[in-house]
C-alpha cells in the first residue's frame, strides 16, 4: 500500500488530504497524541487519536517501539511544537512493542548501554544521525573522486602480503585448527590450506592499489581493512573502512594538497547535505560536555569547529620540526608528557599529536618527513640530513580531538632503493615480484595516502569512540551481532 515518508509530510506545505503512514512509536500521550517516526528524518509526526472512538484494547497496544500504520487528513497543527499532524481515521498495529520487555524507553540511555544494544540502537535519534552522517561523507567520497576523473579500484580483501608490514593480520585458512597438516619440521603446511599459501585479511588496498594507479593514472579504494592489533582505544577497531587514492606522477606535496582538499571538500559536504544532523549532534555534545568541567569543554561547538577546520590551511611541518616544538613545550619541560621527547627518531605519541594540534597550532596539521625507521617499507627515502639522518616522504594529518586521520606519503620508485630497504628489513624480494615490476616496467614518482573512515565520522559527528560510529564494532574480544 502506498504510504508517505513523514519527512516528505513534515515539509508538506498543502492540507486537507488523506495521507498514510507506517512508522514506530516514539511515544503516546494523553491517550491521544503520538509522535510517530519511520527514520526518514530526526522529527517525528504527530498523529492525533480520537480516543473517545477507539477501542481502549487498541489504545494499551501503542507502546513505544511498536509499528503502527497511521491514515488520515494531513492538517495544520493547533498546538506548539509542530507545524503539521495526521488527524487519524484509520489505526492499525503492525508489530506489537512489549513496554515490560523493549529496553529503549523515552528517556536518556548511556553510550555504553546502546552499544550492548547495538542491534536496536539505531532507533535512537543519535544513532540515526550519526548512521546518516556516515552515508553522506561515504556518498561524497565517491562524488569527490569520481568529479576528478579516479578510477574505484576493488582490492582484495583477501591477501597473501602484509602491506604494512607490522605483522598485525588476521589468517585466513580453511585448514582443521585441531590437526593442520605438518611439514616435517612441525611447522603448518600450507600448501595443503585453500590457497596453497598462507593468507590474511587485508591490512591496507594500498599496494594492489599503485599496480593500478600505475597504468590507469589516478585510482582510490574504499573498503573494509582489518587490523589484529591489541589496541583497546577509543581511536581504534580490528574492522575499519579506509579510503586509498593512489596518484601516479604525484609528488609528496601533491599528496598533501589533495588530501586537504578531500577533507574540506567532505566536511563541507556533510554541512551542506545533513544541516539537521549535524545541529542535533551539536547539542548532544554540548549536553554531554556540560557534565565536564569548564577547562575540559571545548572551546568551539562542533559546527563551528567543522567551519573552522574549512576556514584554515592546515599548518605543515616536518618531523624534525615537530619534534623541536614538543622539546620545549611546557609540558615536556615541566615532564608533565608521559613520554618525555628527549631525542629524534621515536614515533609520536597521541598525547605529542595532541599537543601539536590543539594546544600549540590550534588547526589540522600535517607531519611530513618522518624518520625511515619507525615509517613502511615503501616510502620514499630522502637524501640524509647534515647530521646523516634518514627520513622518507611521508605524511600524516592529525585532527584535534582525533590524532592521526590520514597517513601517506610518497612511494619510493627507484628499484635499488626499494630493495635495499626490504633487504635491510628480512620483506623476502622473491614474493613481492609483483609488487616489484612496476618498478621495472615504467617506474615514475607516485604517490598515495590511507584515511581511516571512521575516523572522519567521528570528527564531523563529534561523537567520542570510534565504537559509536560503526553500526557493529569490532573491538578485541568483541565481534558481537
Ligand atoms: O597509517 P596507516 O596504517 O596507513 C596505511 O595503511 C597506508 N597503506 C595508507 C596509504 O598510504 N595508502 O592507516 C591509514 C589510516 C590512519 O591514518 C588511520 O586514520 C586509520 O587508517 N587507521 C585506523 N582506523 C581505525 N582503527 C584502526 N585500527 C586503524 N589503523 C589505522
Ligand atoms: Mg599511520
């Protein structure tokens, strides 16, 4: 039957004609008016019940949760708070809600007790903005690649390379974990498993993505990547969805601009298409933040903090640099850092990013040139420094609030220098071949970054762990739903 979306009927601007609806309860009161919602929009539709006509039986079974269809004049709204209401002819129960056993009643329910609840935590208005939030900058990731020319690549998600080389992968087997068949030495033979070879979930589309960007120019990928690392953050899940562009003829600075303008142009575009969310997001967080003390508030709600981020080049330093400031920060004078920066070479710690963005430039910024040793195989090596040290094209964009969103850098094109490197790190040549001739064959500069999906939802969403961004989080020890 046909039915009406209630927020085409929240916009409707004629009256007077019969209109159905199929939506659950948001709440019934005085026996009289219903919010209705069908998660087409935040605002709910007002329907009003003739009691005195109506079964009472019927009137007990209009229960928050439940699944009504609703039929009746579309009219102007007497009272406050609406501008239109069904005045209703027709009821019927869909699906029953029992209120003794429907865990999600009208009222404020924490974070942590919605996600034990994933499976019914989309009925929240939070979740439905974040959840729409998350389709729109998936949309515009698309629109803003396919606008200037890339090709959607489809990398595997099942692989026999660990692009990162950090070792932290998921196996995939088909072998019997009881009894895997055993070379003589003991180790597990896997010429035996479904793909004659060990394989994992992928870590990264990148290298699969440079074979491509290498003949079809411009690529990016936009797909689920697992990582089997122990981290158990808020900034952090085993199952996150990356975004890849890769860019043949880029150089580092390349790089950089077009992430900048990948982000501003998918932060505008979430201000653009979800005003409504973004406003109802705002206020959840300034309600959730006046719990905390005054030093701890932020100082910009978020979507000034969105404008702000539009507004402003990021600010852009290298390593070396980076490390200069956090020396003679106060909090790494004053020892207040847990890690106190004393040296060059060691990776930043999220409490130094932190720093960075949002105490010292107070914006974006971009890390460039970062030490080859705590950086992958497959960036590109500078010349040394005067003081002989290595660092490799690289880049990373921290977020205030979110710490790394993007790393990329510029890929090392020069077959004996990519070598070398794997060689100094034990990456066997000989199963990278593939890997390798795009280095022989019409090698040239390229370059390419990672956005970590979630990561980006959570900052337009001001949401605060990464758990309430994804519909199912994979967490350690988690893979509920
Ligand atoms: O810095 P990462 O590890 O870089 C790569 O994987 C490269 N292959 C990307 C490339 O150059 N094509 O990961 C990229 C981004 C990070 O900046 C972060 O935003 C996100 O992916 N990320 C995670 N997000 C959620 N949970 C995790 N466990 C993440 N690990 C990385
Ligand atoms: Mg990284």
């Amino acid at each position: 039957m046909q039915h009406t979306r209630i927020k085409d009927l929240l916009n409707a601007s004629t009256f007077g004609q019969e209109v159905t609806v199929k939506a659950w309860v948001k709440t019934f009161r005085n026996n009289q008016f219903l919010a209705l919602n069908d998660g087409s929009c935040l605002g709910n539709l007002q329907a009003v019940i003739d009691f005195t006509h109506t079964e009472e039986a019927l009137l007990k079974r209009l229960n928050t949760g439940a699944a009504v269809l609703v039929r009746g004049p579309l009219v102007e709204s007497l009272g406050k708070g609406q501008r239109v209401e069904v005045k209703v002819s027709h009821l019927e129960i869909l699906g029953d809600s029992d209120p003794e056993k429907f865990p999600l009643q009208p009222k404020k329910h924490s974070l942590e007790f919605l996600r034990e609840i994933a499976h019914l935590r989309f009925r929240t208005n939070t979740f439905n903005a974040i959840f729409k939030v998350r389709h729109t900058l998936a949309f515009a990731i698309h629109q803003f690649f396919n606008d200037r020319g890339f090709v959607y690549l489809h990398s595997p998600i099942i692989t026999g390379s660990d692009a990162e080389g950090a070792g932290e992968m998921f196996r995939v087997t088909t072998l019997d974990l009881n009894n895997p068949p055993r070379l003589e030495d003991g180790s597990i033979n896997y010429k035996e498993d479904f793909f004659a070879r060990s394989t994992n979930l992928t870590v990264s589309g990148q290298l699969e993505g440079e074979l491509a960007a290498m003949a079809l120019g411009n690529i990016y990928t936009f797909g689920p990547t697992f990582r089997a690392e122990n981290s158990n953050t808020t900034r952090h899940l085993a199952e996150f969805w990356m975004v890849e562009p890769e860019m043949a003829f880029y150089e580092l600075k390349d790089n950089m601009d077009l992430a900048e303008d990948m982000l501003k142009y998918l932060i505008r575009y979430a201000l653009e298409h979800c005003p409504d969310e973004i406003d109802f997001l705002k206020n959840r967080l300034l309600e959730e933040e006046k719990l905390k003390p005054q030093a701890e508030r932020s100082e910009l709600d978020l979507v000034s903090k969105l404008n702000f981020c539009l507004e402003n080049n990021f600010e852009r330093l290298t390593y070396t640099e980076a490390i200069e400031i956090l020396r003679q920060s106060k909090p790494n004078q004053k020892k207040q850092f847990k890690y106190l920066i004393e040296g060059w070479g060691t990776d930043l710690q999220s409490e130094h990013e932190r720093y960075l963005v949002e105490k010292h430039f107070k914006k974006p910024v971009i890390l460039t040139d970062y030490p080859a040793e705590i950086k992958s195989f497959y960036m590109r090596q500078n010349e040394p420094d005067a003081q002989g040290r290595k660092t490799v094209g690289a880049m990373d964009i921290l977020f205030p609030g979110i710490g790394e969103m993007v790393g990329g850098s510029q890929r090392e094109e020069r077959l004996d220098r990519l070598v070398g490197r794997m060689e100094e790190l034990g990456i066997p040549a000989e199963e990278m071949d593939w890997f390798l001739d795009t280095r022989r064959f019409g090698t040239a500069p390229h370059s390419g970054f990672g956005l970590g999906f979630e990561r980006l939802v959570l900052f337009v969403t001001g949401m605060t762990n990464i758990r309430d961004v994804i519909p199912f989080p994979r967490t350690p020890k988690n893979a509920e739903f």
